[in-house]
C-alpha cells in the first residue's frame, strides 16, 4: 500500500472508498492545470490511480519495462467527479459530508 493510500485509509480519500460517491481516480499538474484521468497503459480507464497510463508530458523517467519511474513534483493525485477535481484531502471532507 502506498504512503497516500494508508495516509487516507478510512476518510474517503481513497478511490475503493469515494467510488460509489462517483469519483474517479485522477491526476492534477498544478503547473499547467491540466488534469489526467487514471490511465492502465493502453489507455483504458483505471479504477485506482496508476501512474504507467500519464503521457509523456508528466513523465521524467520510465523504467527500462516501460513503467514510470517518476513523474513532475507539480503532479497531485485526487479524483475526477462531475467535471471538477478534488484533492485526497477534498474527496475526503466531501465523504465525510455525504
């Protein structure tokens, strides 16, 4: 389990725990404002946020298989729900609310 995902265990600020609420994992550039949508690598949509599906433009280095290897420090995951992007941070208060 990544540090994110045991840092929001249990608030909602996880895709297995905001699904049902219609949120989507996704990725913001908090430099362009350009937000990705949570990609597997042939381009169909993930159901948890997977890095190897972002486009090259967000990508600093892969690994030798393909994987990403590191992504741009301006790049923040959350969520995608009705058009609008929410942080971890947000996606939980909003489950807390709901």
């Amino acid at each position: 389990m990544s540090e994110e995902n045991r840092r929001f265990q249990g608030t909602g600020g996880r895709s297995q725990e905001n699904r049902s609420l219609g949120f989507r994992p996704a990725f913001f550039d908090g430099i362009t404002g350009i937000i990705y949508a949570s990609r597997f690598s042939n381009g169909m949509d993930a159901p948890f946020h997977l890095l190897d599906g972002l486009p090259d433009e967000v990508v600093m280095r892969r690994h030798a298989s393909g994987q990403v290897a590191e992504v741009k420090t301006s790049l923040v995951s959350g969520f995608l729900r009705d058009g609008l992007f929410y942080t971890r941070e947000q996606a939980a208060a909003f489950v807390a609310g709901a």
